[in-house]
C-alpha cells in the first residue's frame, strides 16, 4: 500500500470483524470501510482449501472490484477432538447463513456425540471438553503493485461444555483462556486484540506496514 492510498476495504459483513479492523487501522489515520458499505458487491466465493487460499481469494476480488488495497481474513477454530474441524467451515458449520449460536449449538453437538473426554472442570462445574486453537491469515492485496502482504497469528485454549460471557461473536463464549480464567467472549476489545489470533495477526500486519 503506497502512502497515496489512505483508504482499505475490509473484505468482510461480518459486523464484529469490520469493528475489529476499524480499531486496530485508527492509529495509522487510515480510512476504513467494509463489504457493509457496499451492499451491491456480490457474496465472494470462499471455496479455497486453507485459510491462507480464501483470504487472498477474498482480498484480491474485493479489490479488483472496488479498485482500493482490500484485506481479508480467513479465520476459524480448530478443535483437537474433532480432528481440526469445523476449520476453514467455521462460519458455516452448520450450515449456509448459520447464525453464531446455530454453530456453537454443532459443535457443542459434535463433542458431545463423540463422547469427548473431559478434560478438566472449572469451579461453576463447566466441561473443558477438548483443546482446541483459532487461527487467522491475513492477506492485504494493492492493486498498484498486484501484491499481497500477509500475517497469521493463533491462540490456544480449551472448548468450553457452556457459553461465557456476551462480547465478541462467533465461538468466543466457548473458548476458555486458562492463563486469563475467562472465555474470549468475556475479554475486553483491548484485551482481546492483545491476546487474539486476529489481534496477533493485525499486529504482524500493522508493522509491516509500518515499514513500508
């Protein structure tokens, strides 16, 4: 991204994610908008076989579209028990337009059917169920240059048997941080960037543009 172009597209309507990216890019001053503000850009295929392939897929449509550097994240949980599912189908888990607790609901269904071996009890009698992992790739993709740069990060914790907490979306209130003793959904948005797969991506990220 050359110091000419001041604005980034977040190839995203996901609300909780354009939130995130907003927060993170407004100590750069850089404008940022989202597929929100766009509602005439067609749904982008996310039909890649990793993380990395759907965000540069994500990344390089938007872009070429709208004509701006575009980012993408690809993220999702991977859980030990489940062989490293729902994975690059956490958004849809359960499904095309699964809500957040549609999903939740699954994977808790998956474990349990499973009979997933609990692996230890908090005090309020919560299951920790399984390990598991979130994952991000970033790609940014500039137009100017037909480049990407990218950035991953991940953060480990356990599948929690019950939702905690109501920030955050997604998996958040099912994953339990035993260095923290509170789920991602109870984390303020600080503490979350500071500690998040996402957050430790946009770190990588935001320095590597820093660079430049």
């Amino acid at each position: 991204m050359t110091g000419r172009k001041r604005e980034i597209v977040i190839a995203t309507r996901n609300p909780g994610k354009a939130r995130e990216f907003a927060h993170a890019f407004a100590a750069l001053e850089v404008a940022v908008k989202s597929l929100l503000d766009y509602p005439s850009i067609p749904d982008i295929p996310e039909d890649g076989s990793t993380f990395a392939d759907n965000a540069r897929i994500k990344a390089k449509t938007a872009s070429e579209l709208l004509g701006v550097p575009a980012l993408a994240d690809d993220s999702g949980l991977c859980v030990d028990a489940l062989d490293g599912a729902p994975g690059v189908y956490s958004a849809r888990y359960a499904g095309e337009g699964a809500s957040d607790a549609d999903n939740n609901a699954k994977l808790l269904a998956e474990l349990t059917g499973r009979g997933a071996e609990t692996l230890g009890t908090l005090p309020d009698g919560t299951r920790l169920l399984s390990r598991g992992r979130f994952v991000c790739v970033l790609a940014l993709y500039d137009p100017e240059r037909g480049a990407f740069i990218e950035a991953e990060g991940e953060v480990a914790g356990f599948i929690a048997d019950r939702p905690r907490g109501s920030g955050g979306f997604g998996y958040d209130p099912l994953f339990w941080l035993p260095e923290l003793g509170r789920s991602m959904a109870e984390l303020t948005q600080e503490e979350k960037r500071a500690i998040s797969h996402r957050g430790k991506a946009l770190e990588a990220l935001l320095n590597r543009l820093r660079e430049r």
